[in-house]
C-alpha cells in the first residue's frame, strides 16, 4: 500500500476512519472512527465493537442496576473515552472489562472522594448534561492502579461523574486512565 503525505490540513465532510489490511486475506479492519457525534449508550449492558465505538466519546446514562461495558478485543490504537451523562451520583456500579484475563489494564484512575470537601455540581438537564467536580487538595483523594499483568476488570462503586480514557496497546493490552468520582474508590481486578 502506498503512502500519502498531506502538507495542509485533511478535511471529510463525514468522518476519518483508520484501518487496517490483513496482507494475506486483504481484509479490512476498521480500528477507529474520528469525526461522528458522542454515541449515547443505553442503560443496560453493553459489548462495544470498534466500528460503532472506537474514537467517540461513549456517554454512560445513569444506570438503574449495575451494569457492565465490555471492550472487544485490542487493536492497537482503538480508543474509548466514557463519560457519565446522568445527573446524580448513582447507587448501582459500572463495571468495564475486557474480552477475557488474558487481555488486561495498564495505568489507573484517580478516585475522587465525593465524603470529603469535593463537590459534584451537576446540571439541572435543561441545557447541559454532567456536571463538574471541585477537588478539595485536603481531601482523601487516591490513585487507583492495575496490577499489569491480569487485573481485566474496572468497578466504578456508586460512582458519580467520570471520565475513563482506554486506548489499545497492542493485541493484548490496554491502557487505562481518567477519574471516577464517588463515596466509594474504583477497584481492579481479574474477572
């Protein structure tokens, strides 16, 4: 396949997608999308695949039972960012985990600890939907991390806003970073 080089800005009346050609089969795989709008996702579980979700922002609604994201499996350079798009701090769990043990986090997220000094102010949904968090520096602030070698799964514990960054290393991985804001810290573990 040929390279092309642009020397000025590249513009799409759509989206740019990022593919990759299997040189033996000549199939394509699309790895991520650029361009489209957020994709809302529903209060329910959900199976994210690359074509739908890769490269947009995921909106998380307030959910009314604990729910669980599952991420397919890795190609390098897939990217998920969700966010929460409710408007209060839930009292079920989000769970994201990938396709199995053997694909796995790198990083961690900060827990923001809603029983301290923080504030989540939330919007009132006539104009905005989240909200924004104000982080007391005396508060019991932690970093979460993966242990990076097995940890496949996210809990986010009664969590409030969010935003959980998740970007494919290669076929096997994936890194992980963003910040939960809750009562309860965010855990990793193996499925």
């Amino acid at each position: 396949m040929a390279t092309t080089t642009f020397s000025g800005p590249v513009r799409s009346e759509s989206t740019v997608k990022t593919v990759s050609k299997n040189s033996t089969t000549g199939v394509i795989t699309e790895i991520i999308t650029m361009g489209d709008s957020p994709v809302a996702l529903g209060d329910e579980n959900k199976t994210l695949d690359a074509s739908t979700h890769s490269g947009r922002v995921l909106a998380v609604p307030a959910i009314g039972g604990n729910r669980t994201i599952t991420l397919p499996a890795p190609v390098a350079g897939q990217t998920y960012k969700l966010i929460y798009a409710g408007a209060a701090e839930e009292t079920e769990n989000l769970i994201i985990v990938t396709p199995g043990n053997s694909n796995f986090f790198l990083g961690g997220i900060v827990h923001l600890d809603s029983n301290a000094d923080n504030v989540s102010v939330y919007s009132d949904s006539n104009f905005f939907l989240g909200g924004i968090v104000h982080l007391d520096s005396n508060a019991d602030n932690v970093s979460v991390y993966s242990d990076g070698n097995s940890n496949s799964k996210l809990t986010l514990t009664d969590t409030g806003l969010f935003e959980i960054n998740i970007v494919a290393k290669d076929s096997t991985n994936y890194y992980i970073w963003g910040y939960a804001e809750g009562a309860d810290a965010p855990a990793f573990a193996d499925q």
